[in-house]
C-alpha cells in the first residue's frame, strides 16, 4: 500500500479484515446439530426400514435446503452404516426461467458422487396447460412425478428418496383434515402411485428450523424455488401460520402433535373399515387402564412446555 507523508493513510478493505476466531458456543451448538440430524435420519431410516443392504437411493435433490441436507447427511451416515448402498443424486431441470442450470452439477461434481441431471422442460407444458392465475403447482408436480420415476428406472434405482421433513408431514396432515375430510398425513415410506417404486423420507423426524440452521452453516448454493412464478398453495400458507402461532403460544405442541401420528387409536375413532365396530362383543375381562370409555383421560396442561416426545 502506498500513502504519502502528508495525506491520510489509505487502509485496504483486505487489511482491516481480520481472521475470524472460532466460537465455540457455536461450534457446541453445531456439534450437537449435526448429531441430532445423524440420529433422527438414522433412527427413522431403521423404525421403517427404508433403507437395506445393495438399495441404489436415487437423492431428488431440487436445490432448496431440505433436499441438500437429505443428501449431505445421506452421505455421512453411508460412511459409518453397516451396510453398503449407493447414493445417486438426481436433479430434474424443468426449465423454468432464470434457473442456474450450473450450480447443481457443479456443487455434485465437487462432492464425487454418482449424480445424473435431468432436463425436461415442464415449464412450458405447466404455462401453456393451466390458464393464467391458476396454480400450476398440481401439474407441474404430476409431471415431475412420472419424470422422474422413469430416471429411476433407467437407473435401475431401488429406492426414491424425498425431502420431506417433519413439519411438511404435519402440515399435510392438516391440510387433509381441514379441506379434505380425511385422517391422512404424508407417509415416511411408500409405493410409488404407478405401483413400481418405494418412495422414502428419510427427514421424517428432521425438524424443519434444524433444516434452515444446517443449511446456513454447511452454505449450500440454495437456489430459490419462486422461479417458477407461481404461489405456495394458499391452504399450506394457512396451515402453516396456524401450527406456527401455536407453537408460540404452547411452546412444544409441534412435538406433541408429530408424536401423535405415531399413536393412532382405531378403536377410539370413527371409521369403521379400521376397526370392527359392529362385531364388538364383551370380554368379560375388565380394562386394567380403567374405564376408558366413560372417563374423560388426564392431560398435561397445554401451557406446559412439550415433552421431547420424538424420543430417539
Ligand atoms: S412452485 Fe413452481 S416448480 Fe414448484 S411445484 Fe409449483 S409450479 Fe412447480
């Protein structure tokens, strides 16, 4: 750098900046962060199987935080399981306006893992078929939908992994509930609508905000989803703002309310094709829970913080 005797000295941006010191709350923090995340996708991968010695997982990975950290932490568990099963991560491209067609192939490339990018311009299909002001988004998911089970089977892929995570399946729960009239929630493992695939969530017990966190400090190249244009479904929005609101309220009722899909009653609801309910005969033998058709069961109180219900 040169400054004169006289004038004021002139500092670089590059010398004011100095080397930022680790923090080792924060490190604690993403330490544990990390373990969390390793646990509850390993755990969730044994509660339902979805993951079995020889699988090739096929990783849709679309961009956005869910799907890099499915994959980022796919990765890190395939090193230390005790079985071996491939990784292959798959990126649809649909052509939508403004998308960095680069930034996937690079950051997989960078990574060394088998990756197959697959461009098919559903854009155009979605834009010319719904008319304008309509939400695109059931079409265009259709689409992807069949695209890409047909990679997976060029690919000869034994397993679809998705990027779901636990609040997408208790929202979903809820859309279903509140506008469909039915007690149905998003599966953790599933076949495939054509019948000739087994889809998984490997993030079914991965909270959302770890999610956001995990992807801020492994800085992965997000790219947005609103290229498209089009609006977050306006029911999700709702559903989405009511669990938030009670959280704030009832700190820990997410949990509860997740853990309560993992306990489902037939007997104690209303549909008669899950329980018998004609062909109910006395036993004779009384409940050792009491009388649990008459009286009403003890709850905790709604403001008490929830439990660590998703125990793993
Ligand atoms: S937001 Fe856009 S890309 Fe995503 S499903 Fe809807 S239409 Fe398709």
């Amino acid at each position: 750098m040169n400054s004169t005797a006289t004038g004021p000295e002139i500092v670089t941006v590059a010398e004011t900046v100095r080397p930022t010191r680790p923090n080792p709350k924060i490190e604690r923090e993403t330490h544990k962060l990390e373990k969390r995340l390793c646990r509850q996708v390993g755990q969730a991968i044994i509660d339902f199987n979805m993951i079995e010695k020889g699988d090739r997982v096929m990783v849709c990975v679309s961009g956005g935080k869910d799907s890099f950290g499915l994959l980022d932490i796919l990765l890190k568990l395939q090193q230390r399981a005790p079985v071996h099963f491939d990784i292959i991560a798959v990126n649809l491209d649909q052509k939508q306006p403004g998308f960095p067609a680069h930034i996937l192939p690079e950051y997989l490339a960078k990574l060394g893992i088998e990756y197959h990018i697959e461009t098919q311009d559903t854009y155009s299909i979605v834009k010319q078929k719904v008319p304008e002001g309509k939400t695109m988004c059931s079409l265009c998911s259709r689409l992807r939908r069949g695209i890409l089970y047909g990679v997976a089977d060029r690919l000869k892929i034994t397993k679809i992994a998705l990027g779901h995570h636990r609040d997408d399946m208790l929202h979903t729960f809820f859309l279903n509930m509140f506008f469909a009239g039915k007690l149905k929630g998003m599966p953790p493992k599933l076949v495939s609508d054509d019948g000739g695939h087994i889809v998984i969530r490997p993030l079914a017990y991965v909270a959302e905000k770890d999610l956001t966190a995990w992807a801020a400090h492994r800085q992965f190249p997000i790219i947005p989803c609103s290229l498209c244009g089009s609006q977050e479904n306006l029911q999700r929005q709702e559903i989405k703002r009511m669990v938030h609101a009670w959280e704030r309220q009832y700190p820990g009722r997410t949990e509860t309310m997740f853990t309560a899909l993992q306990n489902v009653v037939p007997s104690h609801l209303m549909d008669a094709t899950r329980y018998d309910f004609k062909g109910i005969k006395i036993t004779g033998v009384a409940d050792a829970n009491g009388d649990t058709a008459f009286d009403a069961q003890d709850l905790p109180s709604p403001t008490l913080p929830g439990v660590g219900v998703v125990t793993l």
